[in-house]
C-alpha cells in the first residue's frame, strides 16, 4: 500500500461527513460534518462546502479521496448516484492533483447509525455526527480493501480540463470514468 492519509468523503443533500485515515492506511477517525453549500458559486469560485474538503485535504497532505458513491441495494444507480458523481468530479478538479475515487456506500449510513445507537447516542444527536459516522464507514471499508487486494478500491473520478464550478459535470459514460464536459 502507498504510504499517505485518506479522507473520505459522504455527499448527502443537507450535509457532508469527513473522515480520515492515519498516514499508514490503517484506521478512519471522523473530522467533521460540514453544512451542503447549496447555492451555486459565482463562477471562479468554490462552494463552501468544497472549499473546506480542499483545505481539510491539503492541511492533511492526503494521498487519495474516497467520495461515497449510494447505489441501491440491487447495485443500480439513481439521482443520488448521479449527484455524488456531479461531486466527485467537482472535487476532483478542485483538489488536483489529488486523486478522487468513488467506492460503493451501500448501507453505510444505516451501519453509521447502528452504530450510534449501540453508543449510546439518542437520536437526536445522531444527525450533527452520523455524516462522520458514515464517512468513516466508507473510508475503514476502502482501507481494508486496499490492505486486502494491495490496489485501490472504487472507480477513478476523471475530471477533465474546465471548470467543475460550472456544473458541466456528467459522471455517466459508457466507459465508467466520470468526467467534466
């Protein structure tokens, strides 16, 4: 395995959860659970919430970025799918070169909670940490997939040259890579 910290990555449509590894890729620990910018940027610029991953990711010196991709328990693909790739691809741009790489999120956020729950946390609390939680489901699942195929889980986020704030992001090809159009 490469030598260098992770962050993953867990897009929802209210928040966003960070995790991160330690530098040797053995342990994902929760960051921080960040409000979705939903107002488009003015052009040149970032969302907040963007904003702050390239800086989580840079303060970090991170090797790779896992963003969580939801697929349904059948493996198909729906709008939430497809905004987590428009994300991605987003990302991607904003912290190259970084690379950015969407892993399979199933159930995730449903072991997040179960997990709270077995903590002792009320439900009320989960909301303002269950996105961390979340994340950390991806990323500790993305690192022992690394540790037990030696090669890095997910697809590769391709962003093309342009500009991912300009919401020209398609994460649909035929041949599987997401990119900018």
């Amino acid at each position: 395995m490469v030598r260098g910290s992770r962050l993953a990555v867990d897009v929802g449509s209210v928040r966003v959860g960070l995790a991160s590894s330690d530098p040797d890729g053995l342990i994902a620990t929760p960051v921080a659970t960040l409000a979705r910018d939903g107002a488009r940027p003015p052009a040149g610029q970032l969302s907040k919430d963007v904003a702050a991953i390239v800086d989580e990711a840079r303060d970090r010196c991170v090797a790779l970025v896992y963003v969580g991709l939801p697929r349904h328990l059948s493996g198909a693909e729906g709008a939430a799918s497809q905004a987590a790739r428009a994300y991605a691809v987003a990302l991607a741009q904003a912290v190259a070169p970084i690379p950015v790489r969407l892993v399979d999120e199933r159930m995730s956020t449903v072991t997040a909670h179960h997990a709270l729950q077995a903590s002792g946390r009320s439900g009320r609390r989960h909301r303002q940490v269950v996105d961390q939680a979340a994340a950390v489901v991806i990323l500790q699942s993305a690192l022992d997939a690394e540790r037990a195929t030696g090669r890095r889980p997910g697809e590769r986020v391709v962003a093309d040259p342009g500009d991912a704030r300009s919401g020209n992001a398609r994460g649909d090809r035929r041949d599987g890579r997401t990119t900018l159009e």
